[in-house]
C-alpha cells in the first residue's frame, strides 16, 4: 500500500475497503482540473510562443501546478478536521503574516502594479488565496464556539469584524478588491448559515453595499472600471479594451464554437487570455454549449460542497458544516465574479476561475479545498469525525453509500 506507513491515522484514503471518498465531488472537480489543462493549453500558446519560444510553456507549468495541487489535496485528506479546529487561531495569525509580508518592500513582488505576490525563484506565491481559507476555517470555529452569542446578542455578531476588517484592509492596501469580495461574502453567508437573525443579516448586507460604494468612490480607477463596463464600447480601446474583446469571443464562438485550439482573440487581442479570461475563449472555441456545460459542472460541484455542509450538520459536525459552507462559497463567488466579470455583467477585476485559470496558487488552494471537503464527507458519513474516536479496523467494514 502506497500509504501504509499513515495507517495509524484513519483516512479517506486508508481504510478496511480501500479508498472510501466521495466520488461525485472528485470526478467533478478532475473534470474541471482537466478541462482547465486544455483550456490553458489552447488559450497561452500564442503568448507563450513569444515570451519563451515554447508553446507547451504554459501548460508543462500548469500541470506541474496540478500534480502539486492533488498532491497537497492528498495531504489535506489525512489530516483529521479536529486538526484544523484547533490550529483556527493560529491559521488565522499566519494568514494576517502572510498579508503584511506581502506588503513589505523586498519581499512582496509586484505584477501588474498589485502587490499580490511572495517571489521565490521560479514561482510566486499569492497569499490572499491562502488567507481566504484560513479565514474560513478561523470563523468555523468561532461559530462553533460562540453559537449562542451570534444568534442571540449584536456583540456575537460583531466580534467576527474585529478581525475580518483589518484583514480586508490589508487585501485592499494591495490592492485586491476582488479577493475582498470573495472573502467577506463568504463569511456573510457563514454567519447567516450559523444562525445571525434576519435583520442583522440584512444591516450588514447594507453596510457592505454602502462600503463597496466608498472604496469605489475612494480610487478614481475603479470608477473608471464601473462606468466603462456599463457601456465599454464608449472606450473600446482604452479602458473597455478587455471587456470588448471578451465579448467579441463570445460573439464568434455563437452555438457550438470555431473548434478547440481555432480562438482568434488568443492572438494578443484578449488580454490574460490564459488567467483571468479563460472562459471567453472556452466560449469562443466551444460556444454556448460547451460554455453552458462547463457552468453546469461549476454548479454541480459547488451544490456537492453545499450538501456535504449540510450532511455534515445533520451528523451535529457543526464545525465541518460552517466550514463546508464557507470553502463552496468561496468558491461560488469566485466563479459568480469571473463569469461576471468575462460576460460584461460585473466590472473588470483580476480574479481567477476556480480550477480552470492559470495560476498556481489558485489551484493548488482549490485542490486544498477539495481535499478539506472529501475529509468532511467522509467524516460525516462514518460519524468518525471526532479526535477522541477510537478507531478500528471493523468500523471501516461496511460498503460506503454515496447516493446520499
């Protein structure tokens, strides 16, 4: 057995029967992870022919990225979620390090004037990626822990933003507005899930809505990025430039697309064709259908993680339910803001599609996620979640039952 020597430690991947996981959320996210290997592999050739004189560049890179990504999804398999529950504070601790070294002259490198990423050598690492999922697993255990405070006073409430604000602050001091998004949405939805009353809910939906207004009105380029996407052919080679070459990729894919590999707008039209446009040249190469099909997986997946949350909360797993929740959210508002972004309903912002863009640490976290969430369900279903169970080798015995 490739992994005997972890068999005192209970896993997915090491029991009676062998493997035991969820397969429908597994065959889901490879199906993603192999799509964005074509998808990437077709959309940077042309860039990668120019900057490197190899057209496979992009793609050799990627699946490195993804090999990395399942291997650190493996990893993440055979650490009990008690394991997570009680390090949440000190994730959380590393998490806020990691937003402050990237800030620091010498350490933090910038691309495309953000500074967004730790260099080292011949890769880079994007530290709000991993900061998101920290954060999730921190508010899990919060909510846990304060169960009857959140439902029942405005202080439980509150609490969580003593913490979360400063983190936002220093995503936007990146600046970073999407990742802002993406992450206070998802701990939004979690305080919501974890019982906060309907009309705090609703005041803190309309303090968010009268932030977003500020920090948008604070930096001239973001209003510039809001008026532009209402009517980007008023500047269709200025500040609309991405938004309309998206939407001509569209347009030229029309039902069932040019063919795999046949995009025009890949030919240095549509910027970051590779990263965070991906899906316009999924749409112009497979159209509607294919772009209709691959929305379908997204929600496919997306709906798995939700219902692993809930089938967590009915075995009273409370902690594996919030932070079920908030890793599909996670990835539910990335995918709803890209998608946006790419069919001109959202303003233009830098934010990678989950599992298909270019990128590695988007990726390898994805994978992370996954790995955290076929923990979950497998803990869930064998009401072996707890680190004091003591396990054996029967209770590992009966067939697994994933048609939940």
């Amino acid at each position: 057995m490739i992994f005997g020597f972890l068999k005192p430690y209970p896993s997915p991947l090491i029991t009676g029967r062998g493997i035991d996981i969820d397969f429908p959320l597994l065959a889901g996210c490879l199906a993603l992870l192999g799509l964005g290997l074509v998808m990437i592999t077709s959309a940077s050739s042309e860039v990668a022919a120019l900057q490197s004189g190899n057209t496979l560049y992009h793609m050799i890179r990627h699946l490195f990225y993804i090999v990395l990504g399942l291997g650190a999804c493996i990893m993440t398999m055979m650490v009990p979620i008690a394991t997570w529950q009680r390090l949440g504070f000190i994730l959380l601790l590393g998490a806020f390090g990691l937003l402050v070294m990237v800030l620091l002259p010498g350490i933090g490198r910038e691309v495309n004037g953000s500074m967004r990423w730790i260099g080292f050598s011949f890769f880079n690492v994007q530290p709000s990626e991993i900061a998101k999922v920290f954060v999730v697993i921190y508010l899990a255990g919060y909510l846990v822990r304060q169960q009857k405070e959140v439902r029942d006073s405005w202080m439980g409430f509150f609490k969580p933003f003593i913490v979360l604000l400063p983190m936002a602050g220093l995503l936007l001091m990146e600046p970073d507005f999407g990742a802002t998004v993406v992450m206070m949405g998802a701990a939004a939805a979690m305080l919501f899930l974890g019982g906060v009353g309907l009309f705090r809910f609703a005041l803190m939906v309309a303090l968010a809505v009268g932030a977003v207004f500020v920090l948008v009105q604070a930096q001239p380029y973001r209003m510039a990025r809001l008026i532009t996407f209402t009517d980007p052919w008023s500047d269709q080679f200025g500040s609309g430039y991405q938004l309309t070459q998206a939407l001509i990729a569209f347009g030229r894919g029309e039902w069932f697309g040019v063919g795999l590999g046949n995009s025009v707008q890949k030919q240095f039209y549509l910027p970051e064709a590779h990263t965070d446009f991906v899906f316009s040249v999924l749409a112009e190469e497979l159209g509607v259908v294919g772009s209709l099909l691959t929305v379908a997986l997204f929600v496919f997946v997306c709906v798995r993680g939700m219902y692993i949350g809930l089938w967590a909360e009915r075995a009273k797993q409370y902690f594996s339910a919030y932070m079920a929740y908030g890793l599909s959210f996670l990835w539910i508002g990335q995918f709803l803001i890209n998608i946006g972004v790419n069919v001109g309903l959202l303003p233009t912002k830098g934010l990678t599609l989950p599992f298909l863009s270019y990128g590695g640490s988007s990726l390898v976290i994805c994978c992370v996620c996954m790995g955290l969430l076929l923990r979950i369900e497998w803990e869930s279903r064998t009401h072996l979640g707890s680190e004091e169970t003591d396990f054996k080798e029967s209770d590992f015995a009966e067939e697994p039952n994933h048609g939940r």
